[in-house]
C-alpha cells in the first residue's frame, strides 16, 4: 500500500489536505517578505557581535565587571536573565573563548555586564583581568543558555544557591525581579570563601531592604575570627531552616563545580524532585582525573596522537579537554557553552575512546553514532575526529 493511500485513513487528513490547498488559492505569499524576516532575525540574534569595554567596574578584590556596549553602535541583542556571552579572545597566538553570564539585567539594553573572578592560572581571566582596559574590543555570540526562569514552569517560589561567582546569573534575575516589580519570591543563599570575597555585596542588600519579597543569606565558609554570620556550606539542614517547607518551591544551583555534587545530594535528602533542581552548566572540571568513572591506567599528563580527517595530525593531554588541544594547535571549531550543553562543538570520533565528565549532555543519538563533545572530551588514547 502506498503512502498516500495510508495517510488518507488518518482521522482528519483529508480536511487538513483541504485547508492547505484553500491557503495556497488564496493565502498570502510570504515569499517575498523572507530578506525582511532575515534582516530582522539578524537584528535580534546575529551570530558574531563586537562588544567595546566601556567600563571596568572593581567589585572585590579579585572580582571586576566589565560593562559591553555596541563597538558598531548598534542596538544589542536581547536577552534573559540567567542566560550568558562566550567571549572570544587571543593570548599567546592563541584564539580561544569563554562563556560568562550576564549579570545585568534584561531591563537595562544600553550594555551587557560580564562579571569576571580570578581563577588560578586562569588562561583568559587574567587577561580579562589584568590587561583589559576601556576601549578594547571584543568579539562575543549573542546571548544563549538555558538557566533562566519561566513562571510557567518554575512557578514563583524560587530558591537561589549560590557559590563564588556563581552569583552572576542570578544578579540578572533579581535585578530584573526588582526593576520590573515582579510578584516573584526569591531567597537567596549565597556561599563565599570570606567576607570580602562576596560579589554584589552592597547592592544585594539594598535590593533585600526596599523588597519584601527577596531575602538574601550569605554564607562563610571560612570565617574570619569574631564573624557571628552563618558559616560553613550549604546544606539540607541549612536550607530548610532558611526556606522553610521545599514544597512547590524550584531551586536554582550555579557555583563552581564541587559545589553542585554536594548541593544536589542535600537537596535530594530533603525529598525535592530532580525536575525541581535546575544547574546551569558548569564547564570542563578542574582535575579530570578525580572524576567517577576515569580510567586509573591514564594520567593527566599522558599525550596522545589526534588525527584530524584529512591528514593533519596533533598532540592532545589526557587532562585538557580536546578543544583547548584543538585551539593550541590554531584549529577553530564552532563554541559556545565550552560545558557540553550547546552541542555546537559537536564532533564525529572516527577510531579512540575519549572520557565525558558526568555534567556532560550528550544526546543518546550523540553516543549511538559516535558523536563527542570536545569541549569537555578528554583522550584515553589515540583518536582520529572529523571536523
């Protein structure tokens, strides 16, 4: 039996078969209209934008902002709050990038804020850091990610956890929260190593002051002598005393990556379901080796051979994420989250066995046909990819 026949004993089909061919006799051609839809889409989400420095804001001492405005004078693209840029930048002839949140808030399309902390041997935050200065400019991707709020499905009882600069995302939404006048209840509870390393200090307080309906925590993991504030991690204990019942409540986890392994087992204690806990992407993990599941015959500094279809052939450290071995190397593939959310690195793995970290989202069609990630694909042996 033929197809057509088939489609024809589906209830409903011949009417749909029929409106579709009123709409064609007498429908409007949008044909024509298709340059003006792409002009606008280029407008609201173009894939490259330059960004100028026009401000560099010092927040602790090893924490600054820098303030994004149009280096064409265009207007930016809008955003949601949570969502973040991935930053490109060159250093040592290297060209290399990385995703920051907004900090801002979507209320404010003057500028995006980037708010960078020091990491230790931090290959673009101390360039960021150290040697950014007003007026340099940056290429970026418009705006992305999905760590953002819909009252449709998150409801309005939120729960922040916060850690370091994992604050960022969150400063977007309750700057949003407060400049709209949300009906939205938020409870912050936001982990730092000391006082002085708290990021938006000031001005999470004064927000806390003028609205009733978000409450702020901070969270000292190493007291100073004399600190009477809460102090240690963030734990079950903690979190029920601060939020109360967990009921109907969505949490929200962004923080470095030892901190989600932790939060998330005390928020499964509490009896929250996993579909009411949201992570953002955290990026490939510091020491890759300490992961569940890493191969003990392999160690970080063990060096593979990585060809590339068509005869170029490198060298690739088990500990490095194939990507930053790719970029060393001055080969540049799509990126965007550098965590394996976005999938736009994605890669066809011809012959090796590369390790993904567990925050890794690889599609199951990705590892039915071979498929990797290389911003947070390690080697265990000798590969052959094609890009």
């Amino acid at each position: 039996m033929a197809l057509k026949d088939v489609l024809h004993d589906i209830e409903g089909y011949d009417e749909l078969e029929r409106e579709i061919e009123i709409l064609r006799k007498y429908g409007p051609d949008h044909v024509e209209r298709a340059e003006e839809a792409a002009r606008i889409m280029a407008v609201l989400h173009p894939p490259r934008l330059s960004l100028k420095v026009s401000e560099i804001i010092e927040e602790t001492p090893s924490t600054k902002t820098l303030r994004l405005v149009s280096a064409k004078g265009d207007l930016l693209p809008p955003f949601m709050a949570g969502q973040y840029v991935n930053l490109f930048v060159e250093r040592d002839g290297v060209r290399t990038s990385r995703p920051y949140s907004i900090s801002s808030s979507p209320t404010q399309t003057a500028y995006y804020d980037i708010t960078v902390r020091a990491v230790e041997d931090g290959f673009v935050s101390r360039l960021l850091l150290e040697d950014t200065r007003p007026g340099d400019v940056f290429e970026s991707t418009s705006p992305a990610g999905t760590f953002t709020h819909n009252p449709l499905f998150h409801g309005d009882d939120l729960v922040f956890l916060a850690g370091g600069s994992g604050i960022t995302p969150f400063m977007s939404m309750i700057r949003e929260t407060a400049d709209r006048g949300l009906d939205r209840k938020i409870l912050l509870v936001y982990g730092s190593r000391d006082p002085g390393d708290i990021v938006f200090k000031d001005e999470l307080e004064r927000i806390a002051a003028r609205r009733k309906n978000i409450a702020v925590h901070h969270v000292i993991s190493e007291p100073p002598e004399g600190y009477t504030g809460l102090a240690g991690f963030i734990t079950a204990d903690l979190v029920k005393r601060l939020a109360g019942d967990v009921t109907g409540k969505t949490f929200y986890v962004c923080g470095p990556a030892a901190m989600y392994e932790r939060c998330l087992a005390e928020l499964a204690s509490l009896g929250l379901p996993r579909k009411r806990v949201r992570t953002e992407a955290y990026g490939p993990p510091k020491n890759v080796t300490a992961q569940a599941g890493w191969p003990k015959h392999v160690s970080a500094d063990d060096v593979f051979t990585v060809k590339i279809s068509g005869g170029r052939v490198l060298s690739a450290k088990a500990g490095e994420p194939l990507m930053v071995s790719l970029e060393k190397a001055h080969i540049q593939i799509p990126a965007q989250c550098r965590s394996g959310e976005c999938s736009l690195c994605r890669t066809k793995l011809l012959s090796g066995t590369v390790f993904h970290p567990e925050g890794a989202r690889l599609r199951k069609s990705d590892r039915q046909f071979g498929y990797i990630h290389p911003c947070v694909a390690y080697p265990l042996e000798d590969l052959e990819i094609l890009i």
